[in-house]
C-alpha cells in the first residue's frame, strides 16, 4: 500500500505499484521536503531521497541491480536489537503474545522481531526452518565477506541465510572510545561483525562443518563467539579451547614470525625456524600477580593469569628442552599488540633479566646463556594460512618502561596453528555438553 501524506490536505491511500510510484514525480503539493520511505521495496529513482527499509537479503535480488545502479546509494546498517528490546517491544506492540513463546523463538532465531513476534505460527516457524536449513555452508561465506548472494533459493529464499547469521552494525562491537562507537556518528552504522545467530544455530553450524569438513568457512564460528546470547556458553570461546588444547598436550604447525623487511629476528638459525612445536601435557595452575608466579620458576606447568586482559598475555607455557615457560597469546584478529610490560612483568617473575636471559637449571639441555625471549601467538588456521607472516608491534603505552623496552628488543616471535577440525569439534561438544537444543528440536517444541 502507498500512503502519501503531504503538508496539508487529506492523506491519500492508494495499491502500490512501480507507477503509482513513479506518479509521485509529477504530483503537485508534496512540499519542498519531501522524503520518500520504502519498506522493503525498491522504488524507481524519484526526484526526492528516499530511504529504503529492506533486510540485506532482499537487497541481493539481481533483478534489482539495475536500479541500486541509479542510486547514489550510501548503506547503513541498523543495529540489531538486544533481547531484552525485544521483549519491551512485545509488552508494547505485541500482548496477546505468549512472553514464554517468544523467548523460545529467541533460542532459536535471536532477537530479530519479524522471527518472533510475526511469524509466530507452528507451520510459519517451520517453513522458515526448512529454508534455512537448506542455505549451504559456501552461500554463508560469501555472504560474510561481502560477495552477493544473489537468488539463492528464490522468493523467501533471499531472506534465508539472514536466518542463519546477522550483520551487524560496526558500532555495536566497536571497541568502547572509538570514533564507531558514537552513534551519531556514521561509522557506527557501517557494516559490522557477520555473527551466527543463536547458540542453537552455532551448534547446528559447528555440527555442519564437522560432517562436511568444510574447514574454510570455521571463521564464522571464531567471530561470532562472545557476541550477544552466545557469551553465555563456557568453554567456546577460542582463547579457552587454545588453553585447553596446551593443558592437555598438542603438537601444532609453527613458524617464525618476520620483521617488516621479510627476514627472522637477527641471531636467528635454521634450528630456530621451528616447523612443529609440541607442548607436553601439565597441570594449569591459576596466578594474580606476577609475584605469584616466582614459586613456579623450572616447574613444569601452565601458567594461567586470572584476568588475562590485566596480565598482557594468556599463558605461560612449559618447554622441557629450554627448562622455562614461554609467554602464549590467543587471537583471532589479523593483528594483535604484544603487551611488553606485561610480558616484562611476567618473564622478570620466572628469572629472566636483560643482561643474563633464562636462569640456567638442572631440566634446561641448553649449555649457555639463553637471552632471547620467544613469544607465541595462537591463531586460527585460516589467519595462520592467509597471514600472521609479519611481527606484532607493542601495544601502545605497553613499553614505556625500561624494562619493558629491554624485554620487547628480546622477544622473537612465533605463530601457532590451531586447526579448524579440532576447534569446530570442541565447540560442537561443547554446545552439547551444556545442552544447546539443535534447531529442529526447538521448532518441534513450538
């Protein structure tokens, strides 16, 4: 239906359709400034802005190229709503609706209200389901990066993969004092994080790439974790399962990292171009401070700060053949600062110094002084095979000490490669573990 409201006189209603769009051209009285607000239809360009309401889905319909071509078209995203919006928005708008109902509908869908405050009936839940269900794993990827979707599926199935995953604006998860941050600015409403939808949906996916194997599209699980219901679940997160992965005992794929000019840290041999690197399996043991970890000098062990982001670093872990621990950080970024004074503050406590490195005991097989500091960095195998070749700068203001200083010009610096089938694998039991229905279940419970 078109509504046409102008500055005085009566509001006209008329069936909407491509030319009773293009008569609003050539209507007199609609004043100097009019706005023309389509909701999820795509008008023929008028002499007025128009601001389109439409999902990104339908946006991708190729039949309509042709006229966002004629646009000069600026994208903005709006943020997804919280659940707790949503549910204010029920008491509002939508009483008659059972709380419990749209809570469940939220398990499965999240917070997107058209899911779970319209399409509210049994048979309107499951047909939603079954396209959804049908979207492939290659269709989400393209869509997380960016590429279009085109028809896929057509009709509904244009809507489909947004089922699945949401992209949200920048601002939502923008770090807090940044300029995307403020929402008056534009940049909170540019195009943010792709994030799996619902913890429901995150172990249906996680299960799909298992059984699939389609390794390449894990990075949808690594960014998507932490982000709205699914902070909830423990033992998901990448830094955790990376952890547990060293308490346990792993070998993973490594290399040096280099400096800007393409070489390895200068004193660097062929030996120190590690290619595996295994860590034995030991005991975690939890510290504060840094003054906690001096009783753990020459123990074997896996030394885990409580507050990880307060220590710089994620871990300190045991190499038996070096008779020390080195420092572990766990990302899934395409960059990440190295904390130095955090890192001074923690190899200081295990007995390193500047000028005699690593204090030599009876386990350590090295017959000299050992200076240089090797730092770890954990990564996705998708980051450690399309990146991560490069040395990590210093976080700002995290090496304004001189012992800070000292301890940074020490480090050389080495990437680790978690593999997407053990990650993907740990998280889909882990969804189980803690007793994440799967899709199916909740649509039958509806």
């Amino acid at each position: 239906m078109l509504c046409i409201i102008p500055p005085e006189g009566p509001i006209l209603w008329c069936p909407l359709s491509e030319e009773a769009l293009a008569t609003l051209n050539r209507m007199p009285g609609l004043g100097a400034d009019t706005v023309v607000v389509a909701d999820s239809v795509l008008p023929p360009v008028l002499r007025f802005p128009t601001l389109v309401v439409s999902s990104p889905g339908r946006l991708a319909n190729r039949d309509l190229k042709d006229t966002l071509n004629e646009y000069h078209l600026q994208r903005l995203y709006m943020p997804l709503p919280t659940e707790e919006e949503v549910l204010a928005l029920h008491a509002v708008a939508f009483p008659h609706l059972d709380e419990a109902g749209v809570r469940r509908r939220m398990q499965l869908w999240g917070p997107i209200p058209r899911h779970v405050l319209v399409s509210v009936a049994q048979g309107e839940q499951a047909a939603l389901w079954s396209s959804a269900e049908g979207v492939s794993l290659d269709a989400l990827v393209a869509l997380s990066r960016g590429q279009a979707t085109n028809n896929i599926g057509g009709g509904d199935g244009l809507d489909a993969p947004h089922r699945l995953v949401h992209e949200r604006a920048a601002g939502q998860d923008a770090p807090a004092g940044s300029v995307a941050a403020v929402k008056s600015c534009p940049a909170y409403y540019s195009r943010g994080i792709v994030a799996i939808a619902s913890p429901s949906l995150l172990r249906h996916i996680a299960e799909r790439l298992e059984r699939e194997q389609k390794w390449n599209a894990s990075f949808l699980v690594d960014v998507s974790v932490g982000i709205g219901a699914l902070g909830a679940l423990r033992g998901i997160k990448f830094e955790e399962i990376v952890l547990a992965m060293m308490e346990e005992g792993f070998e993973f794929e490594c290399r040096e990292l280099e400096d800007v000019s393409g070489t390895v840290a200068t004193g660097s041999s062929q030996n120190d171009h590690e290619r595996r690197r295994s860590v034995r399996k030991a005991s975690k043991v939890l510290w504060s401070t840094a003054s906690d970890l001096v009783p753990h000098r020459g123990a074997e062990s896996l030394l885990v700060p409580r507050d990880r982001l307060a220590a710089g670093l994620d871990a300190l872990f045991w190499d038996e053949k070096a008779g020390h621990h080195w420092p572990l950080d766990c990302t899934v970024s395409a960059t990440h600062g190295l904390h130095a004074q955090g890192l001074a503050e923690a190899v200081f406590a295990l007995g390193w110094t500047p000028k005699k490195g690593w204090p030599k005991n009876a386990v350590s097989s090295k017959k000299r002084m050992e200076m240089h500091i090797k730092y770890f960095w954990a990564v996705p195998e998708d980051r450690f095979h399309s990146g991560w070749t490069k040395r990590q700068a210093a976080k700002k203001g995290s090496n304004t000490s001189d012992a800070a200083t000292a301890t940074f010009e020490a480090v050389k610096q080495y990437v680790l490669c978690v593999p997407a089938s053990v990650t993907i694998t740990r998280l889909a039991k882990a969804c189980q573990n803690q007793g994440v229905p799967l899709p199916q279940e909740l649509v039958r419970a509806l």
